[in-house]
C-alpha cells in the first residue's frame, strides 16, 4: 500500500503536448479509476505512473519516493493489460510465476506463491495450461493474479475488460471490487466506460484532452459536473443541454425563443449572460399544462427501455429528452408538457464550460 | 477451387505430373546413372531404369572425390555460418529492433545495405581482406596515430595480421557478414506487441531476460526457417571457398569436389561413378530442404517483404 | 519501424550490434571501397604500389569488345533463363493453387530444386546435355554432330541456360504460390460469378494481384543470374567453348585470379555492383506501392 502523488505532470511526443499538467493525489489504499474518451491521455498517464512512458515535466511520487527515474522494475507496480500480454509460450503456472522468477526467488517459494493467487482467482485447474488454451476471462484471471502474485504496492489497469463481453465484464468487475476490498493495494484502473468506472472507484478522475476535468467521488462528480464536458459525458441517456442566455426578466431563452422559468437559479441570472443549461433526463418529468412554468413541447418519438420510456422531444427548437414512467401511448407529433425538477438544474459558461455555482 | 469440372480437374493433374517430371528428371538421371556400371552408363541411348552398381560406384565416388573429409568440411562450415548467422542476426536484430539510440537508423542501413551486393559480386575486394582481415583497423590506428604513439611510448610497433586463407573462420565468416537473417528477425520482432515488452518490463525483467525467455522461444520457428536457408545456402557456396583454400586437401569442402569427378576429355567416360559423386553431394541440404519445408517457405516469403 | 515499448539502455545496444557490424565492416565496406580504390588505380600484383589512373580502367574495359561482348551475354543469359523459369514456376503455382487432392505431394516435390547447389545440378545436367552420352546426346545417332555444346557456342550456352532456368523453379514456385494463395477467395468467386472462366480468371484476375511479387521474383532472378552462373558455368564449360559461355562474374574472376588484373577486374565488379544496385533500387521503389488486401 502506497499514496501516490502527480505533480505538475506533462507529457509532449517530439513536439505535440498530450498531457498538459496533471496533478493528483491518491491516497493509500483507494480505488481510483481514470475515465475520460479514447485519446484524452489517460492510458499515458497510467503509463507514466508505470515507467513505461518517461515523463516530461512534472513529478510523480509513490509511497513517499520521485519515481521519475526509476526502471518499471523499480517501482512496485503490477500492471494489467488490456490484451492481458501473457507470455504465449509460457504455461499458466510460469506466466504467474515469471515476475518472480527474474526476482530470483527459491522455486519452493515461487510455487507456493503462484499456488496461493491461482486459488484466490480460481485458475488452479488451468495451471499447466497456455494462455491460447484458454478463454477470454480465464486469460483476464491469469494477467490479474500475474500481477497479484509480485504483492506490489499499486495496481494498475489498462482498460482490462475492454476485450471481453458484457456478460464476463459484469462478472470481472465485482472480482477486482472482491479482491481490492481483501487485499487493499491502491489501484489506478483506466477505463472509457463510465459504468465500469462509477461501479469501482473510490475517487473518480475525469479526464479530456490531456487535463483533468474533475476529481470526486461518483456521485459527486454525477451531481455536481464540474463542467459541461463532465456533465455531457458521464450519464447514460446523456444530460439534456440546452445553449442560451437570460432575459431582462430572468428567463432562460433558448433555441427558436423558447423560454423557460428558472427561478431556482436566482442569483446568476444577469440578463445577456450566455451560458449553458444542464438538466438530466430524469429531472424532466411530463406535467400538465397549468403547472406553473411548464414548457411545452412535440413528441419526436419514444425510445422503451422496458421498465421506463425515453420521451425525445422538441422544445421550441431544442432537443429535450425526459424520462418517463408512464406507458399510455404517445405518438409522434402529440404536444406535451415538461418541467425541470428544481434540484436538477446545472448551469455552465458557455465561454469555458466552467461550472456556474448557485 | 471452384468449378467442379472433371475435365478440368484432368488438365490439372496432367500439367502437375509433367511439372514434377520436368523438377525430378535430373534426380532420377543422376540416381539412375549413379547405379549403373561403365558399361551401360555409356549406352546409347541409355536405359532409364535404375541398375545394381550404386554402392560400388558411391565408394569409387568416395575414393576418387576423397569425399569423406570434405564433407565433414562442409559440415563444419554449414553449421558455422548456420549457428553464426543466427547468433548474429537475432542480436542485432534485437538492438535494432528493441533498443531507441541515437545511431539506430544508421545501423539499420549500414546492416541492410548489404542485403544489395552478393558475395559474388564483390568477390575480389573480398578476397584480398582474406590475406589479413585485421588490415582495417591496422589502417584506422595508422591513420588514428595510435600506431606511432604506442610505438614512441613503448617502443613496439602494432602490425595487426590475421590470414584468414586456408581455414574454417576463412571459410566461414565472409558469409555470416550479410543481413539476411538480421532482416528475417527483424520482421519477426516487429510483429512482437508492445505490451508483451511492457509486460515484462513490469515484471522486472531485464532485456536480455526478456530476450532470452521470451524473445527466443517466440521465435523457434524463425529460427528453423534461418537455419534451413543458411544451411542450404552454405553447403551450395562454391566460389568463395574455390578462392580462400589454396591448400584444397585439408579445407576444401564438397562441392568444390564436383569439378574433379568429372571425367576428363580424353580419359574413361564413367559418368556413373561422377553422378554417384554428385548424389551424395545434393543429398544433405536435399534432406534438411524436404524435412524443414513447412518452416522455411514461411521464412523465405517473410524474408523479403 | 516505431515502436512504442522500447529499451533504453545505453551501451548495450552497441554491444550487441558489434558482432555484426564488425562483420560487415570487415568483409563489406572495406572490400566495396578497396574495390572502388582499385577500380581507379592501376596496382601491381606483386606489390610496388598503386598508381592513380583516374577512369582508365573503365575506359579500358568500355573498349574492349570482348567485355560488351560478355556483357551482352549476360544480360541475354539473364533474361531467358528468368523468363523460363518464372513461366514454369507460374504455371504450376497456378494449377496447384487449386488445390486438388493430392496437390501437395506435387507442392513439396517442386521445391527441391532450391536445395541443390548450382555445380551440382550443373554436373547432372552436363551428363544429361553431353553429346556423347545416351540421353540429349542420343538424337546425335540419327543426324551426327547436330548437338555438341562442347564446340558450338550456342548449344552451350543453351544448355546452361536451362539449367539455370531449372535451379530457380523451386524458388520461384514458392513465392507465385504464396502470392496466389494471399489473394482472397471471394475475388475469385467473384469472378467466377461474373462469368470468367479459370484461364480468364488467372490473366484477369490473379496475374495482376501477384504482379508485385512477380516483380519481385523479377529483379531477384536477374541478380541471381549475375551471381549464382559462376559454379553453373565453371562445372558446365569453364567459359568455353572459346569464351561463348562467358558471363560478366565469370570473366571478373579469369581476369581477376587467373590473369592477375587486380585493376581491370575491380573496374568490372564495380560496373557489375552498379548494375545490381540499379536493379534491387527499382526492386525497392516497387515493393512499397506492394498490393495489400485488408
């Protein structure tokens, strides 16, 4: 167990900058999960965490000691790959096994250490098996227990569920919660997908384009997005966003004109100012036509999700999506009523996607 | 295939048999020569059926072409340019490959360029670095100075010899000096991924470890592929060793033997004790070329991507 | 060539390169600038120094009628015995990618010519060509004295030629193989859907999707014609009869070992690096525009 600290890290390739100046701290023993679109510099800085990248500016500690310079070998770390990278030719046994062997430990030992991690991710029975003798999530074990086995003070994973199917992700994903809450390494887990991520971390770190958008716990960084790149990314059906500014009187307008009463957000609301409106779908809620500031809008068309229904509507010239539990039937065309849930609203700069606070 | 044509198909068989005829008539000649006596190898026209002289002919061959140390000759430089070669060529491709140094480009090229220009090609210059293969650095300390500060100091003057004409390391190591196999392991190395490099790096191990426990066992089947082309290729050598053993009675390695088992113009025809001579010359890379064949086709099309 | 994972490790790169590059410092690049040292100077045999004679040596051997003679040669050698031995090697490549029954007793069988060293094959073929004996040599009982390459020219160089032509089956064979099975299945079928019967389908199809490695077996035939004709042509004719099987290797190695001419000889290889130079240059320009079938 080890904290980890990212200081003022960058990254450049010849003359590009990918990495712009990261700085985290992760604590001993937490479960961090990077998640951020392919190619927004997360792998890089799991790498870089690793040894395997070299880093251009900046600092990173583990456990107290500047790793900057030292080999992968040097710092403790296991890593998981996303392509698992087992040693084709090498049994089960001695994939699990080789870290240790290069670390000359005595056979006998090495043995009983490779027996101990095989038992704790089930792979006993494929021990002199190779790893193109096994299945996806039977590979995925071997890579994980080849990194347990070295007992190092980090983990890291490189989208290592990014090969298999729904199904065995599910399934993968409670075993690395299981083993993480048993043996209580600080893990580092990169990963795109928002739910892998939401179910795992501990701490949450959003990153875009080479900067960290958001450190927090999941729901944290799903109820207060710090920016309208966070809000937009994590959330599946996606938060509505809707582009606009305020009135004299106070209102949001937006779109062709529509307007909506916002008075919950009192206190941001200078008349001109441009900004970006975030509510997610399940702080739309259809209403009837009296209720005090409802918007109207037109059925576009109805997306079931069996349990509840996505209604995707227009809202004088903005897409609006609302959930919706009920199941009479709405055909396209049809007028409805939406209203914003006042608890729900997110307000963003339009200028810099910054997180306008109320 | 996708007509299902008989008529077709016959074509097909026909055309096959008459390319195997055309590829096996001159081993079935030589065999069929080989075995028969004086008499009826000077027949004309000559029988086409093998007769019951092959043994009695392959000792004469044996006698006339002292076969028997020869071939241990060619053996021996076989399975030194062999071994050599592959020793090379998997370290450097290794470096080039696996290593980021400012020079790496230029070792590339400076590697690949020979690729361009066979032996036999450059045969001359190459014999004359034969007499003394130290002469370039003799040259480089020369032109350095060294030569004339050590002189001064110590009183002793350097003058670097090493005659390569009459031996194995002669014969032996002008033909390691090409990039063929550095190329053939440098293709195999590339298909390598980056996270099997990474992978090890994370479990600690050192690039030759990784070389050695994971580098060379994934790439046996390259190695077979190497050693069966290199073997092939030096047993057939015939120039080079025609030029670097003046003393032919003790480095003179088989092939080179051919030539006199020829009948002279004037003297008995017996072409069979000759075709005998050349069946067991063929015989060995025939053999390694017939076991191996699965692995080198694979690394001779890889070879020249 | 990049990669992402690589080691940096300062001397050890160089260590393992040494070897190599020793090598090929030693026996490539000393001879190759010795060769052009020599090529523009005029030395003696026996020592005494070289004297710098500037493009003599070249203009020498442009002179001499016998060398155009040998070059002509060459190239003729060259051309025939590459176009032979592609054209066999293409067909059977092309019936056995059908891949019958059986077809690949017949696959393995065509490889063997690549095993034999170029003076064995030449000792077989020399018994099979030679006039007195009961095989070629037999149409002689009908008419006399109509084969004997022994004092025509021609015939000789025939003779050669074919042996050449037959040495280099097994290579080619392999890599017309290889290409024609890289070639996806469904372009066939594809043809063969549109109506195109086999022939058809091979001239249209197939011959245009191997030509890169046709190419290729192209310029790597005309090299080894340059290079492997020594043994064939030493155990075949020794150059004879007077001279009319003589090929440019040939005469560098009579002029160079036998008649001393260290100079004239260096000259030669020069012009024959060139040509080989040439040649792979436009091999390499070829192979990147290489068909790719994703």
């Amino acid at each position: 167990m080890a904290q980890i600290t990212i200081k003022g890290v960058k990254k450049n390739y010849a003359k590009t900058a990918v990495i712009h100046g990261v700085d985290v701290n992760i604590e001993a023993g937490e479960f961090v999960v990077i998640l951020g679109p392919s190619g927004c510099g997360k792998s890089t800085l799991l790498r870089m965490i690793a040894g395997l990248e070299e880093i251009t500016e900046g600092e990173i500690a583990i456990g107290g000691t500047v790793v900057n310079k030292l080999e992968p070998r040097e710092r403790g770390c296991a890593m998981v790959f996303q392509n698992y990278a087992l040693y084709p030719h090498m049994t089960v046994r001695k994939n699990i096994g080789y870290a240790l062997k290069v670390a000359k430990v005595p056979k006998a030992e090495r043995d009983a250490r490779v027996m101990k991690v095989a038992q704790s991710v089930s792979l006993e029975p494929f021990l002199d098996r190779r790893p193109g003798e096994l299945s996806g999530g039977q590979r995925q074990r071997v890579a994980m227990a080849r990194a347990m086995v070295r007992e190092p003070k980090v983990f890291l994973f490189d989208e290592p569920f990014s090969n298999l199917d729904a199904k065995l992700r599910v399934a993968m994903r409670s075993e690395v919660r299981r083993l993480h809450r048993d043996l209580g390494v600080t893990s580092v887990f990169v990963t795109h997908d928002q739910i892998e991520a939401m179910t795992l971390a501990d701490k949450l770190i959003i990153m875009n384009a080479g900067k960290v958008e958001q450190i927090g716990k999941p729901t944290e960084v799903y109820n207060n997005p710090a920016s309208r790149f966070v809000a937009d990314f994590i959330g599946s059906p996606a938060m509505n966003l809707f582009e606009g500014e305020f009135d004299a009187e106070g209102h949001f307008v937006h779109g062709a004109g529509g307007r909506m009463n916002v008075s919950q957000l009192n206190g941001v609301r200078q008349p001109g100012r441009k900004v970006v409106l975030g509510v997610r779908p399940e702080g739309v809620r259809r209403t009837g036509a009296d209720t005090h500031g409802a918007i109207p809008a037109v059925v576009d068309y109805v997306e079931e999700l069996g349990a509840s229904r996505l209604i995707h509507a227009d809202a004088n010239g903005s897409r609006i999506v609302a959930l919706d539990n009920d199941s009479a039937e709405l055909k396209s065309g049809t007028p409805v009523h939406l209203s914003l849930a006042d608890s729900a609203l997110h307000l963003f700069s339009l200028e810099d996607g910054r997180r306008i606070s109320h | 295939m996708i007509e299902r044509s008989p008529f077709f198909d016959f074509i097909t068989y026909l055309a096959m048999a008459f390319g195997a005829l055309v590829v096996v008539i001159p081993f079935w000649i030589t065999l069929v020569a080989g075995s028969q006596s004086l008499q009826e190898v000077s027949q004309v026209p000559i029988s086409l059926l093998p007769s019951s002289h092959l043994f009695e002919n392959l000792a004469a061959a044996w006698t006339r072409g002292d076969l028997g140390p020869k071939l241990i000759n060619s053996f021996i430089v076989a399975i030194g340019v062999t071994v050599g070669k592959i020793t090379l060529a998997s370290l450097s491709a290794f470096a080039i490959v696996f290593f980021s140094f400012k020079a790496r480009m230029i070792c590339f090229w400076l590697i690949f360029i020979t690729l361009m220009l066979p032996l036999e090609v450059r045969i001359v210059p190459t014999y004359s670095i034969a007499a003394n293969a130290l002469l370039p650095f003799q040259v480089i300390l020369d032109t350095l100075g060294i030569t004339g500060l050590v002189q001064a100091v110590s009183g002793v003057q350097i003058a670097l010899n090493w005659n390569l004409l009459n031996s194995y390391t002669g014969l032996i190591l002008p033909l390691v000096a090409t990039a063929t196999g550095t190329f053939l392991y440098r293709q195999f190395f590339m298909t390598i991924p980056d996270e099997l490099v990474e992978a090890s790096k994370m479990d600690g191990a050192h690039p030759l470890e990784f070389f050695f426990d994971v580098l060379l066992p994934l790439s046996r089947t390259n190695m077979l592929a190497l050693a069966t082309i290199m073997f092939v290729s030096s047993w057939n050598q015939y120039l080079w060793p025609l030029l670097i053993t003046t003393d032919r009675a003790n480095f003179g390695t088989v092939v080179m033997q051919l030539k006199a088992l020829i009948p002279a113009q004037n003297g008995t025809p017996d072409w069979n004790v000759t075709m005998a001579g050349a069946l067991i010359i063929m015989l060995p890379p025939l053999l390694v070329v017939a076991f191996m064949q699965r692995w080198f086709v694979r690394g001779l099309i890889s070879r020249d991507k | 060539m990049e990669r992402r994972a690589y080691y940096r490790n300062g001397w050890m790169p160089w260590l393992l390169l040494a070897p190599q590059l020793i090598l090929v410092l030693v026996f490539f690049y000393w001879p190759t600038t010795q060769a052009l040292y020599w090529a523009f100077s005029l030395e003696q045999p026996w020592g005494g120094g070289n004297t710098w004679v500037g493009f003599d040596n070249f203009l020498a051997i442009f002179r001499d009628r016998e060398y155009w003679g040998t070059v002509l040669r060459s190239a003729f050698y060259a051309i025939v015995s590459t176009g032979l031995s592609m054209a066999v090697a293409l067909t059977l490549a092309a019936f056995v990618d059908r891949s019958l029954k059986g077809t690949r007793i017949f696959q393995s069988i065509y490889v063997w010519p690549y095993a034999i060293a170029a003076p064995a094959a030449g000792v077989a073929f020399r018994f099979i060509f030679a006039p007195e004996s009961g095989l070629i040599g037999s149409v002689n009982q009908i008419w006399p004295g109509i084969w004997d390459p022994a004092t025509n020219g021609i015939h000789a160089l025939a003779m050669v030629i074919v042996c050449h032509a037959w040495l280099g089956i097994g290579y080619n064979f392999i890599f017309f193989l290889a290409a024609l099975q890289m070639i996806p299945r469904s372009i066939s079928e594809a043809g063969a859907m549109d109506g195109a019967r086999p022939f058809q389908r091979l001239i249209d199809l197939q011959l245009p999707l191997i030509a890169p490695t046709a190419f290729f077996l192209l310029i790597m035939n005309l090299i080894s014609s340059f290079t492997d004709s020594f043994g064939l042509i030493d155990v075949m004719t020794e150059g004879g009869p007077i001279g009319q099987t003589e090929v440019m290797v040939y005469k560098i190695y009579f002029d160079g070992f036998k008649g001393l001419d260290y100079s004239g000889a260096a000259a030669q290889s020069i012009v024959l690096m060139l040509l080989v130079i040439g040649l792979t240059f436009v091999q390499f320009k070829w192979v990147e525009r290489r068909v790719h079938y994703n």
